[in-house]
C-alpha cells in the first residue's frame, strides 16, 4: 500500500520546483532536454503512424481480408474494416507513446542525472565532484533501471489486459493501468536521488517499494502533463527530476534510511 500523505507531498513538489528552477534560473536545462523530447516524439510519432498503416496493409493481406472484402461489395463490411484499421493503428501509436517515455528516459539519463545532482547541490549548497568512471556508472545504472520498469509494467499491462474480460473486474482495469505506469515513471525520477546517494539498484528498489506514495505521485503529475502538447513534453522530464530530488531532500528520507 501507499501514503496518500506521500502522494500528495510528492505533487506539490512540482510547485516548489517551479519556485526552484526560476529562482535559480535552470531553464536551460528544462529547454534542452524538453526541446530534444518534442523533436524525437514527434519524428517517432510520424514513422510509427505511417509503419503501422503498411503492417495493417499488410495483416489484411495476410488473412487475405482485404478480397473477402471486396468480393462482398458490402458498404457496412468495408466500413466496419476501415474502423478496426484505424483502432488497431490507434493503439500501436497509444502503445509508442506508452513506451517512448522509457526510451528518452533511457537516452537522457545522463542529463538527468547531472540535473538532480545539480539540484540537490544547490539546495545543501555544496558540490559533488565530477568523475567520468561514476558519471558512466551512474548512466548505466539510469539505463537498467528504465528497462526493468519498462519490463515489469509490461508485465502488469498484460496482465491486466487478461483481467480486463472479467465481468465488473474489467471495468476497473485502465485505472489500475494508469497507477501502475505513473508508479513506474515515478521511480525512475526517485532513483536518480537514492544512486547519488551510494544506494545499490536493490536498497533503491526497497527504498521506493517503501514510499511508494512519493514514485506514484511524482509519476501523476508528469502523466497528465503529457497530455499538454509541446508545453507538457518540454517541462515534464526535467520538472519531474527536479520534484523528486526537492521532495526527497525536504524530506530527508535518504538521509535517514538505513540498511
């Protein structure tokens, strides 16, 4: 179970990192992150929308649907064809936009990590010395902890999907999916903060299963700033590191964790 107290703590960190970010003027490192997630999103949502349009051409003609269709010359069946083409690209797309999130936070975690380290420096107003065996080390450990959420939210959207053909059960199956992928965006952001803090990828994942109140909030908030077009992709990356780092610090939970 979470905290709700937790949860929503970790929201209003989102404000108190905007506070942050004009008083110390980091737009730079919002912008270029942000900018550079807009233009992969978008040249990624142009060549996902046209390749699913050829494998949907080619599914149809693998079944072979397509003559079945046209020997019928029925309006209705053609029409009711057009739909489930344009639902089954629909969801490849829904299916990128859940993904490529992993993918930038895969690409980026380098940025990110210098982003919370540098947060976190000017809040304690000291420095952490740069050193490229770490800073490789650190995007190494960035990169695992993407893919492991990535796989295990696959996971758990199968098996909701699964679910989602029981009675009253079903119903109730997209907010489950909505936690679940908000927790796990959330973590990546918390895990920049507990691997500068000398904590393995395990003490990281006990840490966060223990506050989860703080990766699902965290998550909440940069989830529906995705549904911002452009302004939403430009802030959500970096304000969510930047959250995260500020409500961890406020908090000092890591200072006090033990193992």
């Amino acid at each position: 179970m979470f905290s709700f107290r937790e949860v929503l703590a970790a929201i209003q960190a989102y404000g108190k990192a905007h506070q942050f970010i004009m008083q110390h003027k980091l737009w730079k490192w919002i912008l270029v992150p942000g900018i550079l997630y807009c233009i992969l999103f978008m040249t990624g949502s142009y060549f996902v929308w046209g390749y699913s349009g050829d494998f949907v051409e080619y599914l149809f003609n693998l079944l072979p649907l397509k003559t079945w269709i046209q020997d019928l010359e029925s309006s209705w069946v053609s029409f009711f064809f057009i739909l489930l083409a344009f639902s089954i690209r629909i969801m490849i797309l829904l299916l990128y936009f859940s993904y490529y999130k992993y993918l930038f936070l895969i690409l980026g975690s380098p940025l990110f990590a210098y982003l919370s380290e540098k947060t976190e420096a000017i809040l304690e107003r000291r420095e952490f010395p740069f050193s490229m065996q770490q800073f490789l080390k650190d995007m190494a450990r960035g990169i695992t902890i993407s893919l492991r959420n990535m796989l295990y939210q696959t996971i758990a959207v199968v098996l909701l999907i699964v679910l989602s053909f029981i009675p009253i059960v079903g119903w109730i199956t997209p907010l489950f999916a909505f936690f679940i992928e908000c927790y796990f965006y959330g973590f990546s952001m918390v895990d920049y903060s507990c691997e500068r803090h000398q904590m393995s990828t395990r003490q990281s994942i006990r840490f966060i299963k223990d506050h989860r109140g703080i990766a699902l909030g965290n998550g909440i908030v940069f989830y529906l700033l995705m549904f911002i077009p452009v302004l939403g992709w430009v802030l959500a990356p970096s304000y969510a590191v930047i959250a995260a780092t500020i409500h961890l610090s406020d908090k000092k939970l890591l200072h006090g964790a033990t193992w």
